[in-house]
C-alpha cells in the first residue's frame, strides 16, 4: 500500500525541525506551503464535497501544545478496560474507514496534524515512569492516527523504539492497518516494543477500510517484524455482524495462524462495531453505499448503536473458541463491552484496568 498527499503544510516555527527536514527530504513532489499559524489548515474547508476526506490528504507540520500522554479515552467505569495510556503523536489518519470514530472526533479539527515536538513526549514518559510504583505501563500511539502512517516521511518509529528500548517499566505498542514496516527493521526493539495490527475480513476490507494494507499484507508484515525481535499482537475490532460474519472472521483467524504461532502472539482483542448516534448519521451520509455500515442494530445503555447483544456475544464466543483451541495462551479481551457482556463470553468477571494492563505487556514466547 501507499498512501498519497496532495500538500504539506508546514508551521514555519517548525521549519527546521528535524520532523520536517526529513519530510521535505523525501516529499517526491508533493507541494510544500510554510505558514506562520496553521489553525486555518487544521479546520474543515466547507466547500469540499467531502471536507473530512479532503483534510486527511493535507499533512500539517505544527507543535502541539500542552501534554501528550493521557489515559486511552475509551476508559470508562461502564466497560472493561485494559490499563492502555496514549501519546498522542499526531492527530486523524490519512486512511480512511467506514467505520472510524474519528469523523466525529474531528470533525471540525479533521487536518492530519503531526507534531514536530513529539520528542518532548520522552520527558512525560521519563516522569511517569519514576512514579508508576514498579507497574510495567502500555503506552500506545494509535489512539487518534495510525502509529506507522507515513512513517516512510517521518521515521518518527525508529525514535520511538530506540526510547522505549532504554525503559524497562514502560511498553511501547504501535498499532496500525499498514504494512509500513521498513523502519522498525533498521533498530533493535529489545522487548520493549510490540507492534500490534488491527485485523478483518477481506469483505470488511473491501468495503470499509479504504487506503488500509490488505489482511494478508498485514499478517504477513507481523511475521516480518516477529522474526525481527518485535513482540506482535491482533485486534479484531470492530467485529461486524453481517451475514457470514462468523465464517468469514474464523477464515480471518485461520489465516493468521498459518503464520503466526499462536504461542508467540501477545495478547489479542475483540470489539463490536460500535457508533454514537452522531457518528451513526455521518457514516451513512459519507458511505451510503458500505452494505457494512447499515445492518441492523440498537442503541445501547452507552449511548451507543450496537448490534443486539446475543448475536454480539455468540460472535465473541465462537472467535474466544476458535482462538483457544488454536493454542494462544496469551490474554484476550473485550474491548469497550460492560463487566456483563465479558462475564456471558468468558464465564468470568474481567480483571481490573491495572491488572489487565499489567498481563498484556509480559512478555511471552
């Protein structure tokens, strides 16, 4: 896969940044504009017939402004959680999903911003380490992007791993849909970092996940990266539940594990497709025609629009069996479900956030 850009629009505050010397090193053509204050760039141009989509092709080179780590926002007392930190290195994500959360995050902020200062992250890192008590940490950056888009412009993962490689509390994990994998191959992880993919069917594929690397692409980049020395990890989330969907995601699982020893995977996850109202209106405005996206469903407690909960309980209980008879031992999750939708597929109360967090960044295999 390669995804394209129509400009970089580069702060000049930010123009001799490392960040943006090694950008305009490799931009191969694509046109550069310096401005003193990139608010303008950032926000959504209205007379765009798509102004969200136009927005994630424009790479804004700016600072960010206060801190960077924050505790994942999907945490919430009314779900499971894993103990997942963020640090925000950029925000939006040049592909494009049906499904994405982020057409309602940033909807009036949608200019794929990267941040040149991303390196004052390290300082935040160094400091929660000294206070995180003994506690190993997960922190990820695919929260608001994908950690490894444009990382063939940025190299900003070969800084990353080489910090997180001095930590012994800290982990790092890279999510991401891409096959953009060149640069970890240059730096030595020494167990501190895992690279985790987001994985789905070739049918959601096709339909929903435009400028992704295909599911074969991806798994076979995960086999590259685990003989690397990078630890690997899967999540299969959203789950959509469409006709077949059961099929078609065991397929998705048998794949995986032709390539993957399943002894050798770190944790893996399962999550619902899940949409707020708003997000539910925006997604069959922009793809009317995604056969995905308009399956039957109802609004949850949450407040969000889920498919009924005994056929997203079967769904999880079919993948939790195929998964364990193929041998990973590793944990498995459930990502933004209730205590009692964990109990009903796992036959156990989930463990607590810090107790979750702290199983998934052992190292295993």
């Amino acid at each position: 896969m390669k995804l394209e850009l129509d400009a970089i629009v580069i702060e000049e505050a930010c123009r001799e940044s490392a960040l943006a010397r090694r950008i305009l090193a490799r931009a191969d053509g694509i046109p550069i504009d310096y401005v003193a204050d990139t608010r303008a760039s950032i926000v959504a141009d209205r007379s765009a017939r798509d102004a969200f989509a136009a927005a994630k092709r424009r790479m804004i080179v700016t600072s960010k402004r206060g801190g960077f780590v924050i505790a994942c926002p999907a945490a919430s007392s009314k779900f499971a959680c894993c103990g997942y930190l963020v640090m925000n290195l950029a925000s939006n994500c040049p592909m494009d999903c049906s499904y994405c959360f982020l057409q309602e995050y940033l909807a009036d902020n949608p200019g794929f911003r990267i941040y040149a200062n991303y390196a004052d992250a390290f300082d935040e890192l160094e400091r929660l380490s000294r206070t995180a008590g003994g506690r190993s940490l997960r922190i990820g950056t695919g929260e608001l992007t994908d950690s490894l888009a444009f990382d063939r412009l940025t190299s900003v993962s070969v800084d990353l791993v080489e910090f997180f490689a001095r930590q012994s509390s800290l982990v790092l994990e890279l999510k991401t849909k891409t096959d953009e994998i060149e640069n970890l191959m240059r730096v030595d992880p020494r167990g501190q970092t895992l690279v985790s993919w987001t994985l789905s069917p070739d049918a959601v594929f096709r339909s929903s996940e435009r400028g992704t690397a295909s599911p074969a692409l991806r798994i076979a980049a995960a086999r590259r990266v685990l003989d690397a020395g990078y630890r690997v990890a899967f999540h299969l989330d959203p789950i959509i539940a469409y006709p077949g969907a059961q099929t078609d995601y065991t397929a998705l699982l048998e794949a995986l594990f032709d390539t993957i020893a399943p002894e050798r995977i770190s944790f893996m996850s399962l999550g619902g497709l899940r949409m707020t109202p708003a997000l539910r209106r925006i997604v069959r405005s922009r793809f009317p025609n995604d056969p995905m996206m308009v399956g039957e469903d109802v609004l949850s407690p949450d407040g969000r629009f889920r498919a009924f909960a005994p056929l997203r309980v079967g769904l999880y209980r079919a993948l939790h069996d195929r998964i364990r008879r193929a041998g990973v031992v590793s944990p498995l999750y459930l990502c933004m479900e209730p205590p009692s939708v964990h109990e009903r597929v796992f036959g156990t109360r989930p463990a607590s956030p810090g107790a979750l967090g702290e199983c998934l960044v052992q190292e295993r295999g």
